[in-house]
C-alpha cells in the first residue's frame, strides 16, 4: 500500500433548513468528529391555566 499518513479530507460545512454539520479538528488518534447544531423549529408558548366554568 502506500506509505502516506491517512488524513481525512477537509469537509465543507453542511447547512440544511434546521441543521449545521461542522467537522471538528483531528484529535491525537487522528478521529475526525462532527458538530450538528439544531435550529429550534417548535415554537414554545406560555401557558394559561383555562378559564373555570
């Protein structure tokens, strides 16, 4: 095989409707790992206690 140190290749960022894919650096056994950041879809109300008969 070769002799070349296995490096992943640079990944560019992943952008969906609600969802961020970033690649995180290297750690010192060479794993690559990945951040996903959600954007919050649901939209929160407060709540009203309902009125009494």
């Amino acid at each position: 095989m070769s002799d070349a140190p296995k490096t992943r290749p640079k990944v560019p960022e992943g952008k969906s409707r609600y969802l961020i894919t970033r690649q995180k650096e290297p750690n010192e056994k060479g794993y690559v790992g990945y951040d996903t950041i959600w954007e919050s879809f649901q939209k929160e109300q407060a709540y009203q206690t309902p009125k009494r008969p």
